[in-house]
C-alpha cells in the first residue's frame, strides 16, 4: 500500500469542513495542470492562494495528500451549468493525476494510473462509494479534464475496470461488486 504524506494547502485554497464519511458520496478524477510531480503539484497549493485545489496527486512514485478528506476541496465548482445533478465539491473527493505532455498531448503514464487506481480503491471501499459515483470532471461540469480520459473512451474505461480490484488496503475477498457497480460497502 503506498503510503500517502500531506502536505497542507494554503487555506485560501480550499473550505475548512467537517464532512463524515457519509457525506463523501463521489470521488472526481482531474489532471493536475502542467508536469510538475505530486510533490510539487501539493507543494504549489500550499504555497500560494490559487483558488482551486484537490484532495490528492498522485504520480508513479507517490500519493501527495493536500486537502483533508473531511475538508472541501475547490475542483469541480463552476459558475456556469453543471452536466451532473449531484455531485459537487462538497460531497466529493478531487484525485489528480499528474501527467506528461507529448506532441502537444496530455498522456498519464500506466504507473501512474495504477496508483490512481489503487488510491480510488481505497476510497471506494472507505466512504462505501460504489463505482457508478467515480467520475472524471468532465462528467460533472464538461471541462475537457482528464484529458487523457476524455479524448479516449477506451483509456476511460480501461481505467474503471481496473476498480473492480483489492482495495490498496487490502480485504478485497467477497467484496467485488456487480458489472454495475451498484453495491454500497458499509
Ligand atoms: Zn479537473
């Protein structure tokens, strides 16, 4: 299980909660913006007011923490029309991947997406969110984010079918879920 270091955003950068695991009903997945590592994608947010934020970066080294799972993170807000009839900032969790640009193009690399996957797991299986509730940020909102997951549909579903795995933490048996996802975990 990879371990998860925090680095704290600068609080400008996110809204104080206290959110209960109950309320934690989706996870939204972003590409971090540029190629900085997770590493230094949490070191930016804690270093200056940036008005947006995610609860996790990760890349195919690590998992960096910046925004507490009980606090709201600012990444799938918009001013103008949501596409999706629920999920928002305050009952979701915000996973970056930190990608690489090639010819002009935003790729993850596969270690990266592992990582993700792994750490979207544990979060399933933490909060009870069934698989149907990961979304990219594109569902929510329509922004072309993540790239990578939004450009190609089989890429966006290769990487949902890698959540029907153990969970990063382990006791995986008798947990997989229905094709549709639709089984809460306690
Ligand atoms: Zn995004």
């Amino acid at each position: 299980m990879t371990k998860v270091g925090m680095i704290p955003a600068d609080c400008r950068n996110f809204r104080r909660a206290a959110r209960r695991a109950g309320e934690i009903r989706y996870i939204v997945l972003h590409s971090a913006a540029g190629e900085g590592s997770a590493r230094q994608q949490a070191e930016r947010a804690a270093g200056y007011a940036a008005g947006v934020s995610a609860h996790y970066y990760v890349d195919g080294q690590a998992v960096w923490q910046s925004v507490a799972d009980r606090d709201v993170a600012w990444h799938c807000g918009t001013r103008g029309a949501y596409a999706h009839p629920y999920c928002r900032n305050a009952n979701s969790i915000g996973v970056a991947l930190c990608g690489r640009v090639q010819d002009g193009r935003q790729t993850f690399l596969p270690e990266t997406v592992r990582r993700a996957q792994a750490l979207v797991r544990r979060l399933m299986a933490r909060y009870g969110i069934p698989a149907e509730n990961v979304l990219r940020h594109y569902d929510v909102t329509h922004k072309t984010c993540p790239a990578p997951f939004v450009e190609s549909d089989a890429r966006w579903a290769a990487f949902c079918a890698g959540l029907d795995g153990p969970a990063a933490g382990g006791q995986s048996k008798g947990r997989r879920r229905s094709a549709s996802g639709a089984k809460r975990q306690k």
